[in-house]
C-alpha cells in the first residue's frame, strides 16, 4: 500500500507540474488533488524537490547500469548498436516521455537541481561511451547525436503520418547511421 501512494503522489505531481508549472504547484494542491492531508503526503515526501528527485533518480539509474554495461564492452560498431538500442528500451517505459516533459517545461525552475546535474552527468558518460579514446570530434559528435536521435522521435506524432514503431525504427536508423560515422 505504501509504494501505491507513493506512486500516486508522484503520478499526480508530475501531472500538476507540467500542467501548472514546478514552481506554481504547491505540496498542499498535491494532497487535495490525491484527496490526503499534507501530513499524509509529508510522510512520503517532505519537499516538492523530493518528489523531483524521485522522479529523476530511477532515470539516473537506468542511465549509470547503461554506463557500467558499455563500459565492460569493446568500443566496437555492434557495442554501439546494443548500447543505442538499450538506451532506446528505456525510452519506452511508461513514464519517461512525462517526466521529459516535466523536465522541459520546468528547465528554468530546476536547472541546478542537484539530481539534474547528476542525470546531465550519466548522460555525458554514456555519450563518451560511444566512442574509443582517440576519436574523432566528428565522430564524437555523430556518435552523441545517436542519442537525440532516439530522442527527437519520440516528439513526432500521429499527425507525421507515421505510428510508433515506423517512429522507433526510423530514429533507430538514423541513430545507427550517426553512431558509424
């Protein structure tokens, strides 16, 4: 029961804060939203950044198992085609594109937030393991690029005239192509 609550308060809080904005949304509209006192959601969360910083640290850990998987393989073209597709599975968990969301329209808000800066930190390593030492800075920059590929399709919608999987194919192949530069 403990961990549903939880996860009710986090599903309704990065709703209001995306709708409303992190720093318009108050701890007290949060539990009148979940029908609780704010004592109820204080014993799961004390702050609005915990809330944030729970949000933000399964993404961080995705992100750092990533890191030590790529780092315990050869810097070879198929690594980087696993790694890419890896990081592609994790896109697709049900609340990362809100949590994207979140995070985009509240940039100004959180942008020295410490559980950013540790999410911006695991995403440069996992960009420098996409290439050797010695590469390239154009190789390193199309190798970086993979990953917004995968990224970038993700913000296309039904109105492209593509569904989901032409989507997650196509930014695939363009994360591959970029990935073997």
């Amino acid at each position: 029961m403990r961990a549903d609550t939880r996860t009710r308060i986090q599903e309704v809080a990065l709703r209001l804060f995306t709708e409303q904005g992190y720093e318009a949304t108050s701890l007290r509209e949060i539990a009148e939203e979940l029908g609780v006192t704010k004592a109820a959601l204080y014993y799961h969360f004390k702050t609005k950044d915990d809330i944030v910083a729970s949000l933000v640290d399964l993404r961080v850990a995705e992100l750092e198992e990533l890191v030590e998987w790529a780092r315990a393989r050869p810097k070879t073209s198929a690594t980087r085609h696993e790694l890419l597709e890896r990081y592609a599975a994790n896109l697709t968990r049900p609340s990362h594109l809100e949590v994207t969301r979140f995070l985009e329209r509240n940039q100004t808000a959180l942008r020295e937030h410490p559980k950013l800066i540790k999410m911006r930190e695991a995403m440069l390593a996992l960009r420098a393991e996409l290439s050797e030492p010695g590469a390239t800075p154009v190789e390193r920059i199309s190798r970086s690029l993979a990953l917004f590929a995968l990224h970038a399709g993700k913000w296309m919608t039904a109105q492209d005239g593509l569904t989901d999987d032409e989507i997650a194919e196509a930014s695939m192949e363009v994360a591959r192509r970029l990935a073997d530069m």
